[in-house]
C-alpha cells in the first residue's frame, strides 16, 4: 500500500475538519495552540514513517501518555497490575469518584485519571523515577534524543491539579497507592507534559503494532500483552466516545486533550494524527474524522 | 477454510469449560437447563451452517434477542433511535437507575435492559406488535418456521419483572416511552422468552455479517447500520465484561443468561455457541472459551 | 394564651407572604388554585380550634397524609414498620433511587415517597383498604363527615404517576412491599387527593399533641409513639428544608405540595396553615412565614 | 432543680450502658482509651458547673470541635459562611464524596467533614492560625488555661488523613476553599487532637446555652446565630443518626469519636457526657443513654 498517498488523501479529507471544536482550556498552558494546525504520521511495522502536514511539529501528548506507562508497567509486571486497575469501560465521566467510592479504590481501567495514577504509582516503585523512565523509553523508540518534559505546562497541570490530587488521595485511603501521593502526582504530571511530534509517536507506538516487539526488535511485552493493551485502547481509549469511535474507526485509539490520538493497526502500523479543536468528549475533531477515512480507504476498520 | 474441521477443534477445546459456571437462577424456568451442554454453530455468509455437540438443542435466548430488536428499529428509523438511547459503554452494572435519574432517563446504550425496553417500545409503536414482529423476522432468518415463545419463561420474568418495571415507569417519567408500560413490558418478555437453537442463531444473525443484507438476499440494514450494530456488539455486548471480551475475542458479540453468546465476523460468518454454565458477569463460560480459541485458530480477532 | 389573637396576629404578619412562591403544576388538577389564599387554624388539646383567613377553604393534603397513614400503622404495629422503612433524613432529592439501590430497597423515612408507599402497602395489608381507612379516620378525628377524596387530582396523580410506579416496582424489587404495585399506588394516590381545610387538618392532627391521644379521649398510640411521629416530623418532614425549618420554626412539620402545612407544639395544641405558593424546596411560603412567627411569639421553639 | 442530684441519677442509669459499643480504632491513638470510663458535667448559664464519675478526665473531643470552629466563624461572618456550606442532614454516609461532586463541591452542612474543612478554611483566613484561635478560645470559655492539643492524636490523624485530603482537594477544585489545602488539613487535625473533660467542654459550650454570651458576659454570638447552630446540631450532630437522637434526646447535640457528646438546653444549661464505647454510627452508646434519661427526667426534651 502506497502509505504516502493515503495520508495524503486523508488529510484532503480531514482539512474541511480543521479547525473545529475547542482547544483545551483548563490550563493555560494549552490554550495557546493554534486552532489551525493538523498533521498524521504513519510507522510501519518496520519502522518506516510517513507524514502529511504538521506532522513534525511537537504538541503535549497528555493522556497518550497513558499508553506508554501501562505498557512500561506490563513489561515488568505482565498482568498483575489488574489486580490494582481493572480494564472494562467506565460509563459516563462524573463515575470518576462515584465509581471508585463504590468499587473501593480500584479504578475501572488504566486509561481514566484515577487508573492512570495507579500505573504510574506502580511505574515509580518499579522504576524510582517514572516520568524520567517514561522519557527514555519515548526517546528511543522514537529515535528523537531531544523529547523533553514541557515545564511550563507540567507546572500549570499541578497549579489544577486539585481533582488528581483528590483522586490520588481517595485510592491512598483505599491503600491502593504504594507512593507518596505527592509524588505520585508530580511524575503523573510530568508524563502528560512531554512534547512529541505525531513522527515521534507513530514511531514510539510501533510496538503495539509489532506484538509487542521494540524499535531494535527487542522484546518490551509478550505478544499477548500488546494485545491486552490494544484492547483496552479500543474499549477505553477514547474517553466516554469509545463506542461512537470502535463504530467510526474501529481501531485501538487512544487520545489526548493536547489534540493527538494515537491508533493500532495490529501487525501493520502505528498511526498519530494531530489536531488541537477538540470534541465535547475531549476528542480530536479533525483527528477523529482523518481516522474514519483512513479506516475507509484502507478497509482495516474492525467491522 | 474447513469451518466444520474449525468447530470440532473448538468444541474439543471447550470441552474442559463444560459444566463451570452457574446456570441462571433469577427466574425457575432457566434453572433447570442441565449444565453439560454445549453446542457451537457457523453460518457462513452463503448460509452455509455447519454445528458440532447439542447445535440443533434449542435454548432461550434472553438477552441476545436485544440484538434483533434493534435491528427492527433501525431497518425502519436508521438512526434515530440513538436520540432515545446512547450507545456507549454503561461502566458497572449498578448504574442502570444512577445513571438513568443522572442522564434524564436516557439509557446509555441498548443492550442493558433500560435501553433494549426503549428499543422495543419503539418496535411496538411501529409494528404494533414487538414481539410477533421479531418472531416472524427470526423465522423466516432460521428458515426454522416452528420457531415459538416459551410461555412459561415470559410467565416465569412477568412474575420477577419489578426491576424492568421500575426501569420502563421511571423512563415513562422523563417522556422516554411512546406506549404504556405493561405492553412494553409484556413485549420485552416475550422476546427474551423466544427458544432458538445454536443453529438458528448464527442463520438469523447472518445479516449482520452481510453487510445487512437478510437470507433472501433483500437489504434490511445499510452496510453503515449493520456496523453500527457491530460496533454496539463489541463495546456493550457482554454486559460488564466488553473489555474482557474484545480482548479475549476480539469479535462483536451478544450474550443471553441462557447460555448463548453470538458472535460476528463481518463479511465473512456469524457464530453461535451455547453452555449454560455462567461466569460472575453473566457470560457463557464455555462458550467465551469456545469462540476465544475460535478467533485464535481463524486468527480473525481485531487485535 | 388568647391563640385567637395569636393567630390573628400571625396572619397579619404573614400577609405580605402571601402570593409570594410557585402553584406546584406537576399535576394540573392542583394548578388551578388562586394563590392569593392564606388561612390558619389551631386546635387546642382540649379539641377547641381558632382560625383566621381561608380556614375552613379545603385544598389538597397530599403529603400531610404521610402523617397519618404512619400514625394509622403504628397504631397497629408499634415500631414494627422501621424494619421495612428507616427514619432518618435524606439528604438531597435525588436519593430517591440511589439511596434505594444503595440500600436494598429500604427508604430513608416515612415522608419521602418511597417511604410513604412501603406505609401504605402495610396499611393495605392491615385493613384491605388503605384509603377509605384513612379517610373515615380523618373525619371523625375533625369531626366533619364531609370529607372526601378529590377524583380529579387522584386521577391526575395517577396519569402522572410513573415516578412512584418505578420507586414501587423497585422497593417490590426487593422484597419490600406486601401487595401488588397498582394497588399500592392506587391507595397512595387516593390518600393524597384527599380535600381538608385548616380547620379539619388542625382537628384531626391532635392526637400528636396529645401524646397518641384520639378527639374521643381513646388511645391511638403509646406516648412513645406519638414521640416518634413528632421526632421523625422535625428531622423529615419538609422535604429538604428540614434543618432550615428547625431553625426558622424549631416544631415538628409535616408540608405538602398543596401548600398546607401541619405543625405541633406537643402538649398544647396543633396548627395548620395553608397558602398556596411554594418555595424551590416544596413548602408553602406564607405558611412558613406564619409558623415562624408563630413561635416567635410563643416562645414555643425548641431553640 | 438540684443538677447534681439529676445527674446522679443519670449517671446510676447509664451505668449498665458502659462498657458496651466499640472504641474508636481508625486511628492508633484513640484505640488505647479505656471502655469503662464514664463522665457526665452540666453547666448551668451561670457558670456553674455540675458533675459525676470521670467527669474531669480529658479525652479527645474530635468532631465536638467542628461545633466551635462554626461558632467562631460565625462570630465574624455571621451567616455568610452558608454561601459555601450547607446546613441540611446528608443522608448516608457514602453521600460525602458523591455529594459534593452532585452538588459542586458544596458541603451539606458543617458537621460532616467535607463542611467542616471549609470552616475551618474560613477560620483559617479570618485568623491565620485556626486551631491555635480555637484552643484559646476553650481555654477561656473553659477556664483551663491548660488545655493543650494531642500532637500523637494529631500525627496518627494525619498519617491517616487521606480520605481528608481528598474531600479538600476535590473540594478546591470547585474553588471552594481559601487556602492550601495542607494547611487546611493540618489545622483540622490539630482542632480534633484537643483534649478536654466533661467539665472543660460543659463550660466552653455555655454560649450555646446563653443565646450567643460568652463566660465574661460579652457577646460572641448573635441570639439567632446561636439558635442556627444549636438547630444544625437537632438536625446534623450526631452523624446519621439525628432522627434518631431527635427522638430519644430531643436536645441539639454533636457527637465526637472520642465518646464525647455535648448538648444545649437553650436558655438553661450545657451538658457534656463521655464514655469511649461507640454504637454503629460512632455515637456514644452509654452517652446517648444518658443524655435520653436526663431529658426523661426533666421534661426538657422537645417533644
């Protein structure tokens, strides 16, 4: 398949979407983007990647990061991080603390805030230093030596940071964190703000299209738990949209308030797009629909 | 592929689930199913149906009849009916009446109770006769003209219907039903009561892997809706347990407290697979089991 | 105390009140009321009952009958009907069904909705009709045979009953309810639309003043239990202005939607005001006006 | 009346009620006080001060002290403080965290303890050392200049405080708290580590009693401000049990963890009661004995 000229028409397709939706305001931080920006990269699983548009341009990665510390902790814990997190999708988002008071302190998946910090807390005993480990990792799968954290936007996350702090706080309650909350919070932060190009994370997600398998063919995780991360992406990834978005895109997704998602192709490709406008679910408007008609064009929708 | 040669593999497989789980006990007339049973057929897209073990034993198919009631609906409304119900994941079970009172009696997708009775009130109101309707439609899909309701389990849920009650009255409250509550309800059992076989399941389920095209090759869906179905199948489609089952599966599928569990390949077949023998969720034990080997021999799993 | 000029004295200062509020609309039949009205009654323990204003004007009880269908069960089965119903405040409205589920089908108290249909359902079972029971109580405890229920406004309530249809079914749900839902509604409905005036509601009421006993001198309840009804009047019976009733009023209360109001002053007398416009939380606003001052003159709050 | 003659007889009364209920044991530091201990103080609105058995040993007066913060607030702000918490009963206890994210991060009333962080927030900003303002405050309504804070109560309390932090966190993420959230924290729990007697806590609370006069005769309260709080007391002192304190009591009261309850006879006397064992919902089960006694003997409760 001619990858180039399949992003090229997609991101035809995709222009008539720019610039819809609203940036992400509840920092400031990252209301600054411009509305106008879009760009899609696509790694192939031998590393190869192609790019239309803004493509090479660095954006907050925000929740995509998720995807990444499930996956560092998987490599070292292979399932059992399930017994702290669970992995079904979690209904609306007020469930956010109504479920965890309910279900005692255990999250309903890797993917919403609450899981998200489970993993982490899990990533910083493991590792000592979660969000630096974090780097590395996206630094040499992507091949970009320069990644780095964006202070800026890492200070103004903890500056409202009082709803994460609440949640941290709740599942210590529950003894369901082995860190210091504080600490805990403090790499959460610093791993939503490093800033990567949709080049970067095409590239650094190739291993969940590869089974598991790195950039140097190194084994991070066993065939089976890159599918197990594919799977919560599909079923989780997407906030409260994941239904409407296995129905669009039918593929592993997962997103970030910064306007990237991230997508699957299991034994094929990896997939980064970029937009900043966002939906009312916090989903990339021109990103969403680049992914449909990629999904279109290509015929590797699920359904 | 050999899809009898598949099946018996599958069947040898599952074998060892045989008999775990508990038989649904919430109403009398599903008690007494024995538990050692197990069949598992596949209707290819010709109509082709092949069947190992009790395939042709016939069971109620509860829940699974959700999936054929709204295909009734949007054969005729498309897509209108996602204004009287989501289609998202719901989270845990609990939410059914707190997520109704907090989303004003608007179900958060069709396959949990509250929203399959909003289905067939709407079924009612545009056939007049919801149950009928569906036993009909699923006759002539079977080619199985002696399919019939099982009275004494539509008796046996009227009698224990207070929960499905409160549902259908508390939607009435916020304007969510065109037709009285009895009939809706007396319907909604009728249909769960329905008793097919493995064998008619995957044959009268085969339109969704046509692209919505029915067995005598006229269109009862558009290719989009028959996705959207699909797409509904794989994210709510086992109740609390969808990311489990994405995972482990990989495939679009529906699951009844009898048992039985539907399962799509699009463009390709339509299985079903029975064992009475039910996990803490309320799935087939074997039959998850069943189709999980099913998707790892055919490799036609998403991920 | 001359509780004629007493009362007079209230009414003028409440005067100004008067009008102030909403008319509930829920049902239309209670739509219709002028709004202009305001009357006062008070009867002393002795059975002598002063009045000013619409006194002898009969409007709707609806919730003031929660009282007397818990006195009329008490009567019967002491402190038996706690084990199916708590009594302790609710917290917000929107419990209602969450707390129901949270707690197995057992309503916080007798004067939310869910409450009074479990004391009805037992007051069915008691006397094979709930309503008629109450109504003949009603009349010879204010000694006016003409009483009667309001055909209209049950009707009314019950073409707008599915709210209390879904609680019904729900507690039944659970095992809490001994007679079939529609019966149950029916009585509740019946009970509500029953038409008295000040005058009556302040008659009938003194057996609360009384420690339990009736206008003929003969015993309803232990004084213990009169007590209780007091107790669970204070903390519940304003809907979700309890503690802000306490405060302004410090008697025990009992509203309806009506905009009748039933207050006690334990030992001396029972008062019932009646103004049509309702405050946000559900009580009369006049009414509370006159009974704040009411006991600002006394000195008859417990504060 | 001869008080201590009553008390006496109180206290012969609630004897066979010592010893029964569970200590408090959330915390090591509370877990260690001895279940046999019984005390009961009254001071009457002159100053004078009654008391039986332990009724000079300190303990821990914990939520007790949610009643002064209020008051002292309430001395600068007078009502204003209700713009950010409520004054209504909560319902359940689960409610703290669902509550607040119904109601945006507005505490149901002050005794909980979502509503006491936000007093003693507000405390915090009016004086800039909130417990230290408390504990001068006691030492002079008391006439102990040598009450003193806990600091192993107070260090084993905030190694314990997540559930704390995450109310206030989430708390300030609706903007609803002054200052930051550890220093809130810190002198919450330094309030709650006060150890007082009976004695102590019968005297400091005189204002309640005195309609808002402080030991020294000056005004610390308005008389309505006072009767406000000692209505949040009828209705929302003793945790989920109001309803039921209202019947047996009938007097306004807060409970601590501590064993302690103090409770208000407007106009006439302040009572404190201490003994360690606790029923189910953390209330003293030989104080809430003898404060229903005390009011049987009296005639003094509301009802």
């Amino acid at each position: 398949m001619d990858y180039q000229a399949v992003l090229e028409e997609v991101a035809a397709y995709a222009r008539s979407y720019v610039g819809h939706g609203q940036v992400a305001d509840y920092i400031p931080a990252l209301e600054k983007v411009p509305t106008d920006r879009f760009g899609i990269a696509l790694a192939d699983i031998n590393g190869e990647v192609y790019g239309v548009g803004d493509w090479e341009v660095p954006f907050s990665v925000q929740s995509i990061s998720k995807t990444f510390s499930l996956a560092l902790v998987m490599a070292n814990d292979s399932e059992d991080i399930w017994k702290r997190v669970g992995r079904e999708p979690s209904g609306t988002p007020f469930n956010s603390l109504v479920q965890l008071e309910w279900e005692n302190g255990v999250p309903r998946n890797p993917f919403i805030n609450a899981g998200a910090l489970v993993v982490t807390d899990r990533l910083q005993t493991l590792t000592g230093d979660a969000s630096t480990t974090m780097l590395h990792f996206l630094r040499e799968e992507s091949g970009n030596p320069d990644l780095a954290f964006d202070q800026a936007v890492a200070d103004s996350e903890a500056e409202h940071g009082d709803r994460n702090a609440a949640l941290a706080h709740f599942m210590a309650s529950f003894g369901n964190l082995e860190n210091p909350v504080p600490s805990v919070i403090e790499h959460y932060f610093w791993q939503c703000s490093i800033e990567m190009s949709c080049r970067d994370l095409a590239a650094a997600g190739g291993f969940l299209a590869r089974h598991g398998l790195r950039a140097d063919g190194s084994r991070l995780l066993e065939a089976r738990e890159a599918k197990r991360i594919n799977a919560v992406m599909l079923t989780c990834g997407t906030y409260d949209a994941a239904g409407e978005f296995a129905y669009r895109v039918g593929l592993p997704a997962k997103s970030g308030v910064g306007g990237g998602i991230v997508a699957v192709v299991p034994g094929r490709c990896t997939l980064c797009v970029w937009s900043p406008g966002l939906d009312s679910r916090g989903n990339s408007v021109a990103g969403a629909a680049a992914l449909d008609h990629f999904t279109s064009l290509t015929g590797w929708s699920v359904f």
